[in-house]
C-alpha cells in the first residue's frame, strides 16, 4: 500500500479547506475551530489549515487547538508563500500531510535546482505526505519545459498531485486531469484541487483519487463565507456514492 493509502483509510479521502477567517486571531481560531468540528462530524477525511485569510502564527494556533481535539479526521496544512514554514510546523505538531502550491513549473530552470533540492531535504525532514500542485491556479509557467515534463518532475517530488483548472472554485478540468495521468502513468495519487460540487463529485472522483475542497462548503459556495454543514452533507453523500460506485 501507498503511503497515500496508509494515512487515508477511506477510498478518494476528501479534505477541507480552513481558510483562517476572521477579524482578529481569537475570532479566526473559534471560526477555524467551528468549521472543523462540522467538516469532521459529516465525514471528511482530512482537514487543510491555509493562511488564505489568516497568516503563519493563525495556522500555527489553530493547529494547536485542533491537536488538542479528538476530530477524528487527519489535520494537514498550507502556508502560502512560506513552505520552510510549513515544514517546520509539521515538525512541531503531528500533521498528516502538507500542501504546497507548486513543486514543479513555476520557477525559471536555474531556480529550479535549488528549490527541488531544498524540498527533497525539507521532505526527508518530516513524516507527512508531501501533496504538490503542477500548473495550478495563479501559479506562473516558467519552467520552459512541456506540461508532461513538468507534471513528472512534480510527481518524483511529492507523494500526490493536487490539480486544478485556472481559479478558485473553477471546476478541474477533467482532460487535463487524463492527462496528468498519461504523463506519471499512475504512479501517484491525483486529486481534483478545485470545484468539486455534489453535481459533479460521481464524475470528477471516476477519474481522481481524492480532492480538496473549500468555497463549496461555505455560504453561497463563496470563499468569503462561512462553512455550512448542510452543503459538507450534501457533498459528503455524492462522495460516498461515488466510492460505493467506484
């Protein structure tokens, strides 16, 4: 077994975004707390602590809090802009897993070297999966190589490909995940990184190994909003359908 399939039990594991809301920290940690708790008691698999509206010391309270919980569900994190970070975090706490934007693509070649060196070294340095994106939304093209390359060099990296199309909340495009496949001949987990609804969840997990999710479980599907747990149901019974399906 994959350690992608040793640190998630259930078939496609869905993870939700905490994106650190807020207008002060302590209102930021019980907002994160709350939407935890919802997320975790409809079934989802992992949850994502970002600095989307937060920063790096929010992301680090609300692993505290969240450590300290009994949620039932892997706790993972993505500090933007700051993967040294993120690295550390998941040496101070036990997180499951990391996400980072991008691993491969989004630096010009001569950066590229240093950077994939110093990932190897930040990766060797913890025990959580490493999820990396390849082309992923706001992220620049710079690498010069063609998009099978770059997808094989971020597969060699990390221990899942999250992929998206070009915008939060856009849905993946199914072709580019085909040919994310074509190109690592599925040797890594690929997981939809945006627009995955209860409409489209039968589709989109027939052809991916997981995904994360955050402005669909929020109030009028925006990233703004609040997590509701009527949409995370919603959501949670397709995917349970397309497991039972798969």
């Amino acid at each position: 077994m994959s350690r992608f399939g040793e640190t998630f039990i259930n078939p496609k594991p869905i993870l939700g975004m905490l994106h650190l809301a807020g207008e002060s920290p302590a209102a930021k940690l019980d907002q994160a707390e709350e939407e935890a708790r919802i997320m975790a008691g409809e079934g989802i698999d992992g949850l994502v602590v970002e600095n989307y509206f937060g920063d790096a010391e929010d992301v680090e309270r609300v692993l505290e809090r969240l450590c300290g919980l009994d949620l039932g569900t892997r706790i993972g994190i993505n500090v933007l802009r700051d993967n040294v970070c993120a690295f550390k975090l998941a040496k101070l706490y036990p997180v499951s897993f990391i996400q980072v934007d991008s691993v491969a693509g989004h630096l010009p070649l001569e950066q590229d070297a240093p950077f994939a060196a110093d990932l190897a070294a930040h990766r060797e340095s913890v025990p959580a999966l490493l999820l990396g994106g390849v082309r992923f939304k706001y992220q620049p093209i710079l690498s010069g190589r063609p998009e099978d390359e770059d997808v094989r060099i971020g597969a060699s990296r990390c221990d899942g490909l999250v992929v998206t199309s070009d915008a939060t909340g856009q849905p993946t495009d199914m072709d580019k995940v085909a040919r994310f496949r074509t190109a690592t001949g599925g040797t890594v987990p690929l997981l939809i990184g945006a627009g995955l609804t209860e409409t489209n969840a039968a589709e989109q997990l027939a052809h991916a190994d997981g995904a994360v999710v955050g402005s669909w479980f929020k109030h009028d599907h925006r990233d703004t909003g609040r997590v509701e747990a009527a949409h995370v149901a919603r959501l949670m019974r397709a995917v349970r359908a397309a497991r039972h399906a798969a």
